[in-house]
C-alpha cells in the first residue's frame, strides 16, 4: 500500500529522494546539470508530496508558487525500484489537488529532455507543451509544460 505524506522540505526522506534526484539528473544532465541545478533549492518549499511503500519513501514532488494563479510541480522522483507502478502519477495527482486546494487554478513545470518518461507523465496527465518560461527561455534541452487544474 502506498501513504502519500504531505511536508515540507525539511522532512528527512524527502531531502533522501532529492539528493538521489540529483545523482540521477547529473548523470542524464551531464555538463547542463550545474545550470539546471542552481533553480532547484529546496529550501523554500513548503509544500512537499513523500510517498511511502511499506514505510519505506520511495517517491516526492514538490510544488511552489510561481505567480498568483500557478503553482510550479518541483522535484519529482520515484526510486528506479519502484518505476512504472503509477506512484509518480500518485505523488503528481496529490500535488495538483493540493496546489487547488490553496486556491491555484494552474500548474506549470519544467523538465529536462533527457527525462522521456518524465515528459510522457506530464503529458498523459493532461499537461500542454508551452513556450519555455523564466530561465528556460531559449534553453533548448527544456520543456515547459502547464495544466488547468479543476475544482
């Protein structure tokens, strides 16, 4: 059974599955990585989405305001022992309807072409390629990506 645990950045598994993050976007980012990496601080987040797997963390996400209707998806990951089960599609749903409940009406993310199955998540989940926004502009191993969420 999957428990989806909503924190913040200071939760301890979830500064594990960031730092494991990290090591896998190093290796697929190669020499874009230390540009992707100083707009990924997860000091300031608040809003933070941990999914256990018999109280073992095995996934987050992670979103924060990005103006006053969108709130941006961070920091997503599942452990590559738990991939393809539906927990990363867990994780984005629980953070959707959370930014939602905070009264955003919009979700915006940014994600590496290096990442396919990210993309295909996103886009399986109803999120529309956008023009590449804030410090992606222009930035061509990019895509950005928006949803309107529902009430």
């Amino acid at each position: 059974m999957i428990e989806l645990i909503r924190t913040d950045s200071g939760n301890e598994d979830f500064m594990a599955l960031v730092k494991n993050l990290d090591k896998d976007l190093a290796q697929r980012d190669g020499d874009d990585h230390a540009f992707y990496h100083q707009f990924n601080s997860i000091e300031s987040i608040k809003h933070a989405v941990v999914a256990c797997q018999d109280g073992k963390a095995v996934a987050c996400g992670a979103i924060k305001a990005f103006d006053k209707d969108s709130m941006e998806v961070k920091r997503m990951y599942t452990s590559p022992s738990h991939r393809g089960k539906g927990i990363a599609l867990l994780v984005l749903t629980n953070l959707e309807n959370w930014a939602s409940e905070l009264g955003f009406k919009n979700c915006v993310l940014e994600t590496g072409m290096q990442q396919p199955e990210a993309m295909a998540l996103y886009q399986k989940c109803g999120y529309k390629t956008i023009p590449n926004y804030g410090q992606y502009i222009g930035v061509s191993n990019s895509r950005c990506f928006a949803k309107l969420l529902t009430s």
